[in-house]
C-alpha cells in the first residue's frame, strides 16, 4: 500500500472507455495525473464515486458519438469531443 499526492496538491482522474470488476464490483479505469505532471497509467477508482464516474463517461462518450464530426447549425462550427476528469484533493491511497 502506498499513498500518493499531498495533502495540499491536486491530482485528477481521467476515465478511460472500459471498467473493471475489482473486489466483486465495477469501478473504472483511467490515467491518475500527479500535481507534479506525472502520469500513472491503468488506475483503478476503487471506492466512493466509482458508480458517479462511470454514469458520466458514459454520457460523455453517448454525446461524442452522437455530435462529434456534425455541425452545430447555430455557429455552423463542428462540434469537438468532450473529455472528462476529476480532480482530487489531497492524499489517497494506492494498492498495487
């Protein structure tokens, strides 16, 4: 077990398009970025919010399919996809 992060800093999870059965539920799976730039691929959202995360990349990735690529016939610009993350505060927890 290690921790990671600082109690002051800010870190951010970005989900990737799949989950993962951890500890017999679904939890997803992302790039963790450290407040230093550094990235850890392959992170596993094990715990509060895992459910929150996934319902939401899941409409992200519904709303990119459907618009990504079209024209928005109000500013007649193509419309651009769109990327979640959620920033963390503080130190958390890393199982490997």
């Amino acid at each position: 077990m290690q921790y990671v992060g600082s109690p002051s800093g800010y870190e951010a999870f970005v989900p990737y398009d799949q989950t993962i059965n951890y500890n017999g539920h679904t939890d997803p799976e992302g790039d963790l970025i450290l407040s230093n730039g550094t990235t850890m691929q392959d992170v596993v959202w094990d715990g509060q919010y895992a459910g929150t995360i996934i319902q939401n990349h899941d409409q992200i990735v519904q709303l990119n399919n459907q618009f990504v690529g079209q024209t928005d016939p109000v500013n007649n610009q193509q419309y651009v996809p769109l990327q979640d993350f959620y920033v963390i505060k503080g130190q958390y927890q890393l199982n490997k």
